[in-house]
C-alpha cells in the first residue's frame, strides 16, 4: 500500500477543498482501492473508488 495524492482534477471541487484543508491522508493498494486515515500515522480504513472518496470528503464540505 502506498500513500496517495489527490491532485484538483481528481476530485470534485467540494471534496478538494475538504482534502486541501484536512489532515486526511489516502492511501491505494494494488488493486486500485482507495483507503483513508484520519493522519499519516493513525490505522487505514478502506473507502472504495474515486467516486466513495468524492462522497466521503464531501460529508465535511
């Protein structure tokens, strides 16, 4: 698993600014799902697809 950088384009606008403004940290595994944690530090949690993530980060929006 290796940790992952949501650039603007892949996010809608709502959940970029959340993303930008959070301590948040993504991660994806070799499959291509998505899994968040709340620091760089602190246990992974899986989140699905690009699309489960947009939905995620826009609950904080």
């Amino acid at each position: 698993m290796k940790k992952y950088e949501f650039n603007k384009s892949e996010l809608t606008e709502k959940a970029f600014a959340v993303y930008s403004n959070s301590s948040f940290t993504f991660w994806t595994d070799a499959a291509g799902t998505f899994y968040r944690s709340d620091n760089p530090n602190s246990e992974k949690v899986e989140c699905g697809t690009i699309k489960d993530v947009n939905e995620f980060l826009e609950m904080f929006a």
